[in-house]
C-alpha cells in the first residue's frame, strides 16, 4: 500500500549516547511528529519515529490492524535503539503514548524515561461501550484528526476513523491502565488544557497511576489536542530536551 506524501518514518543517527523512539497518534503519521524529531536531531541526538502498520496509507488497511501490530513495530525500533545508543527514550503523542507507557511496563530499564503529550488510556464517550458491537457492523465514523488551535496548520490524518481497529485501541487502553504501578520511569507528562480529542482525566489517570519517582507535568494552555504542531510546540521541544538532559545527569551521579 502506497505512503502518503509526507507520513513517512523519520529516522537520524548521530549519538551513540542518547536515542530517542517518538511514537504517534492514532489515525495520524509520523508527520505529526517530524518538527518535535527534526528538534531532538538538531540536538545531537539519534531519533526515530516509525510509521505504524496501518497507518499513513487508508483507513481500510488500518481497520485490518490491532493494537499488537502497532506495539510490536515500536517495540522493534526500541530493541534496534538499544543496540545503538546507551540511553534510549520514548516519547509519545496521544495513542503515541499509550504505546509509550506499554513499552516501559513490559521493557523496563530499555526505557530510560518518558516524555508524553495528551497521552491517551480511556474515553469517557458512552458510545464506546458499544464498540464491541459496532466494530462488527460500522466499518467507519467521522475522523478525529486536526484538532490545533494554530490558524492555518492541518494534520495528515485519515478523514476517517476505523472502527475495528478503534475497538482494538480501546483494549490496549484496559490493559496500559491495569498496569500504571508498572511504570517506574522518570515521565514528563505534557497535556494540553483544552483538547477535544482525549480527555484531560487521562492524564490525571496516568499521574495517579504511575510509580515514577521522577514525576513532572506541564500544562500546554495555548494548544488543542496536536500539540506537537500547533502553539505550544517550541515548549514541548525544548522541555523535552531538557528532561532528556536531566535524567542523563540523574542518572551519572
């Protein structure tokens, strides 16, 4: 199936230090990601950022996708990270995220920290608890993608959302829950005030649910649910990097 223009994997090798794995949203492509990755290259780091089986081509072929495909291509990249760099982080946006948390409950000391915006774990819409139902007869519903605050800035995302592999999404979103306490990790947690895709008690879950000892929370107040490209991006870039830098220092002494 042919990649759309623009949702490409981003991938750059310089350090041999310091890896980061950016992970993205559920719908969308690397696209969503390529300022944050260009940023944390520009930085000295090696950074990669796959596309997601499923993804970046059509909504039909990631409705023959699950949640296992999604995970076990970042999981990949996080093993071929490891093998490259002594430090590897994961940062993830919305979906992005939620793979970001499995990957540091099931990976453990891979990870070396986390970075996440508008990370995503529940939906408190009451149709999904109709997913299951729906996932059998509705092959689509209307897209999620494009919410930015910023005047002028579209995301490459399809305009239309999968139901089936919706309904997979929602079962990664059980068991990333269940298994919070799991995550030990130094975690920056950057969400946005207002976001009409994922709801702000998803970071509030997650906050209360980690055991990460290394705990900080930015509020993004000038962007809606893709931060990554809108008014808020300069911050996430840099206090990423810094947190990066941070943990590093932590982690040497």
């Amino acid at each position: 199936m042919p990649v759309l223009a623009g949702a490409e994997p981003f991938s750059h090798t310089d350090s041999t230090e310091v890896g980061v794995l950016l992970c993205h949203g559920f719908t969308g492509s690397p696209a969503s990601m390529r300022p944050w990755c260009e940023y944390l290259a520009e930085q000295g780091f090696t950074v990669r950022c796959p596309l997601l089986p499923g993804h970046g081509t059509t909504w039909q072929e990631c409705n023959r996708t699950r949640w296992p495909d999604w995970y076990g291509c970042v999981d990949a990249e996080l093993t071929e990270l490891t093998g490259i760099c002594e430090s590897v982080f994961v940062f993830g946006l919305s979906m992005g995220g939620t793979l970001a948390l499995r990957l540091a409950q099931q990976r453990g000391d891979a990870v070396a920290g986390l970075a996440l915006v508008n990370p995503s774990v529940l939906t408190l819409r009451k149709d999904a608890r109709l997913l299951p139902l729906l996932a059998r007869v509705l092959p689509s519903v209307k897209g999620l993608g494009g919410d930015i605050a910023k005047p002028g800035v579209t995301e490459l995302a399809y305009a239309r959302t999968p139901v089936k592999a919706t309904e997979s999404l929602s079962r990664l979103w059980k068991i990333v829950r269940q298994d919070l306490p799991r995550v030990t990790q130094p975690l920056l947690l950057m969400h946005s005030v207002v976001d009409h895709i994922v709801e702000p008690v998803n970071s509030r879950v997650i906050a209360e649910g980690v055991r990460s000892t290394e705990f900080e929370e930015v509020l993004l107040r000038d962007s809606y649910h893709v931060a990554t490209l809108d008014n808020d991006a300069p911050l996430i870039f840099e206090r990423s990097a810094e947190f990066v830098r941070t943990v590093r220092q932590v982690g040497a002494r």
